[in-house]
C-alpha cells in the first residue's frame, strides 16, 4: 500500500512510490521534462473510442519525473502507472502510458506540450478521442 502525504501535492493529494519503481534514470530529454505537473482534463475531441464526457470534471493526471504518472480524483489515487518512450519527434512525444483502467486497450499516445500549462494527448489513430489537458 501507498502512503499519501498532503503536503507533497497541489491537489490535497500524492500517492507516492519510490522514484526508481520503473526506471532508474529519467526517460524523457531536457526539452520535455517540463511535462511534469498536474493536469485536468479539459476537453475532448473527435475519435468515437476512448474515454467519454463522462469522465471530463473528473479526470486529473499528475505525470512525474523517472516516468511515472498517477491518476487522480479529487480526493485519492487512482492507479499509479509509467510513461514508456517509444520516440522523440519534434515537437511530440510518442508513448505508451500504462494505466490499465484509463487506457485499457489503447496505450499508444502523442503528447503535444502546446505552451506552459496545457497539452494534448493524441492518439495515432484517427477513430480514437484525443483529450487537451490543463495544469491544474
């Protein structure tokens, strides 16, 4: 089980494992390490699989350095996952985000950091939903 301390996070709430948990160095380069923060989710657009509006006032994100990031609701942990880098494009990382109960079937994802507080996670494929996300 995972200790929660108030006072490491913005939102009342960080469910905390060890850094290292699954990597040992951090994953992303200089240029993207930025990502880390806490986003809500904001809005989303196109796709017809995926999660739904349903999910919209609810969904926060808090991506971590070393790879990690933890899903959140208002008051708790989630699920606590990685971020696996399968490339760095030029203005895009692509990824795997392992959150089995967000992203069940459809872990490939495209971060777009779009300025200093928001960013969009697309999916490659043009049937699924892509979702902006805003630092909470």
């Amino acid at each position: 089980m995972h200790s929660c301390r108030e006072k490491d996070c913005c939102i009342q709430f960080q469910c905390e494992i060890a850094s290292d948990q699954y990597y040992t160095t951090e994953i992303l380069p200089e240029k993207y390490v930025n990502i880390y923060n806490t986003y809500k989710l904001a809005k989303i657009q196109g796709g017809k699989i995926g999660l739904d509006s349903l999910v919209k006032d609810t969904l926060i994100l808090k991506f971590c350095p070393f790879g990690i990031v933890n899903q959140l609701s208002k008051y708790d942990s989630i699920e606590i996952g990685k971020i696996e880098l399968i490339s760095v494009e030029k203005d895009f990382l692509k990824v795997n985000i392992h959150l089995p109960k967000l992203f069940s079937s459809d872990l490939e994802k495209q971060i777009y950091p779009l300025s200093h507080d928001s960013l969009w996670i697309r999916s490659d494929c043009c049937d699924r939903f892509d979702y902006l996300f805003i630092k909470y």
